[in-house]
C-alpha cells in the first residue's frame, strides 16, 4: 500500500512543479510589446513636443527613448530573475506595466515592470541576493545610456528645431516650466563625459534629449525603489544586511524624510513660492509605503548574518541611493 500511495504524491509534485516553472509567454510578450508603443509614444511628446498624428520622423526620433527605457527595465526585472533562478526560486518572467498617454501627467509611458515569486524566500542570504541584483543591475543600464547620452550630445541646433525662440528673451514667459532635479550622480557625470565646447542642456530641457531623460528616469525609479522600506529592494538589502531592529529603525527615518520632503513640496505648491524645495509626490509615496507596501520587513525563516561580500555590496547600493536621489525631482515653476 505504501507503494501505491508513493506514487501518485511523487507525479502530483511533478505536475506542481511544472506549474511553478510555466510561464505565460503571451501575456509577457504582449505587456512588453504595448510598453514598447506606449514608451515609444511618450519619447516622441517629451523629445520632439509633438501628439500625433505621428509621421515616419516622429516614430523614429521616439525610438532612442522607448529602447533605452525597455533596456534599463529588463536589466532591473531580469537580475531579480536570474538571481532567482540561482537560488532556486521559481519566480515569473517580467510583467512590463504600459502607462497610456494621458493629459495632464508626467508621462514616462510606463509605470515600470516586476517580477513575481512564486513561492517565499526563507532566509536573508537569498533576500539579499535577489534584492540587489535588480537595483544593481539596472544601475549599470543607467550608466551606459547616461555615458552614451553625455558623449554624444547633439549640437545646439537640436534644441533650436524644437524650440526656434530659445534665445530669445521672451523664451519662457507667461508659461509653466518643468525642470527636473539634478542629482549628484548626474552632475558628476555630466561633468566627466561632456567636452568643452558641448552645448549642455539645462535641466528644464534635459526632456528633450532621450538618454539623459530616460538615464535621469532610471536614476529617479532606482532611487525610489532603493528606499530601505518595508519589501523595496532598499528595504530588502538592509533587512538583510542588519536584521528586524535596524531595518525598522532606518525605515522609520527614511519615512520621516519622504515625508517631511513631500509637506515641503505641498506648501511650496500651494503658496505658489517657486523655492524648489521638496515634491509633492513624496508624500504621496511615503503614504503607499505606509497603507500599501508597510514599512516593517516580514520576516524570514533562517537568518544569519551575511558574508564581508554581501556586506559591502550593500553598502554600496545605499551610496547609489544617495548619488541619484533628488529632493525636488519636478521642480514645475510658473513664469
């Protein structure tokens, strides 16, 4: 009788873990190819100005843009995912998650990508491993198409073709200006890989430029996602690097700034002082921490602590935090 009941558990397994390993390569192709038209769309708005309808110029100036984002997406999600597999969790491909163009919105057009484990990782070691390839590995994406973006500027004449007035003194005027937040990451590099004589575009018009917007957007979402809070791939490292206590601790703080940031923001909107101090959204995103993501770390099964390696390779994705966070990522003045 053991026999007989040996067996059918042996070919349930078997069935359940070829489950696990499915993936549904329809719906992984279709999100990545709508991601691809809604990112392709939105690089043609923020770099030409232009909203349809679009000629054969338009799709191929939006190009460099829907790439670059799609590049530095799969090397985030497909670093969780091979980390995975190294550890053998059974996890999904990357689901790209498409954002329409709509009025009214910062849009990038996408809200970004993740992977989705199927089953729970029970000790830190794996945490970590899994929690970092992704922030590390989209980091270096970041850094090849900021490189590239910087090395390669086009000249003057570029900007002049979407904007024939900008050197004129009523370029700006009686408008609303959007200027991005530079970040000390993106000012080194943009001293480093441009040469002298480079028209460098002011950060009200980096938008226009695909890999320094699509680079600084990368740097903006790895500095969310690096956040040390709750189940963020910040929040991830350090729970694994220090424990429950310490995680707790550092996220709190972490909770306070976002917020403290995101009142600044508010006021300074509200009060129409153009200071430039804070944003808005921090706040909005120090909320879906608290009520969504949490801010505590659930615990893990065996926790030991992690290897000098490890140790050092987290110390090193919390300085790629600080070097491409900005306080005031949308500065939206009103001339």
């Amino acid at each position: 009788m053991s026999d007989n009941y040996s067996e059918p558990t042996y070919s349930m397994d078997i069935n359940l873990q070829k489950k696990k390993n499915k993936h549904n390569y329809v719906l992984h192709t279709g999100l990545f190819l709508i991601t691809f038209v809604t990112t392709l769309i939105a690089g043609i708005a923020w770099t030409t100005g232009s909203l349809g309808p679009y000629t054969i110029d338009d799709l191929i100036a939006g190009l460099p843009y829907a790439i670059s984002v799609l590049f530095i997406l799969s090397a985030h999600e497909f670093g969780h995912f091979f980390a995975a597999v190294y550890h053998r969790i059974h996890t999904s491909l990357p689901y790209y998650i498409p954002f329409p163009p709509l009025p009214g919105f910062f849009n990038f057009g996408t809200m970004g990508a993740v992977i989705r484990t199927r089953e729970r990782i029970n000790d830190n070691k794996a945490m970590f491993d899994i929690g970092i390839a992704g922030p590390i590995a989209g980091f270096i994406a970041c850094l090849i198409v900021l490189i590239y973006g910087f090395s390669n500027l086009p000249s003057i004449e570029y900007l002049l073709n979407i904007h024939p007035d900008y050197f004129s003194p009523e370029y700006g005027q009686d408008t609303i200006t959007l200027e991005f937040g530079d970040t000390l990451l993106f000012a080194l590099m943009r001293e480093l890989f441009t040469k002298p004589g480079d028209f460098v575009p002011p950060m009200s018009e980096v938008y226009h430029y695909p890999y320094l917007c699509v680079g600084w957007f990368g740097l903006f979402v790895t500095a969310m996602n690096m956040v040390p809070v709750g189940q963020l791939d910040g929040g991830h490292i350090v729970y694994s690097m220090f424990g429950e206590k310490s995680h707790e601790t550092i996220a709190s703080i972490c909770m306070i700034i976002l917020g403290a940031l995101g009142i600044l923001g508010l006021i300074d909107t509200i009060l129409e002082l153009n200071l430039g101090i804070g944003w808005t959204g921090w706040l909005l995103w120090s909320l879906i921490l608290l009520f969504i993501i949490k801010v505590k770390h659930p615990p893990v099964t065996t926790f030991k602590p992690l290897d000098k390696g490890r140790m050092v390779l987290g110390y090193m994705s919390l300085l790629i935090l600080l070097l491409s966070f900005s306080p005031s990522p949308f500065i939206v003045s009103f001339n």
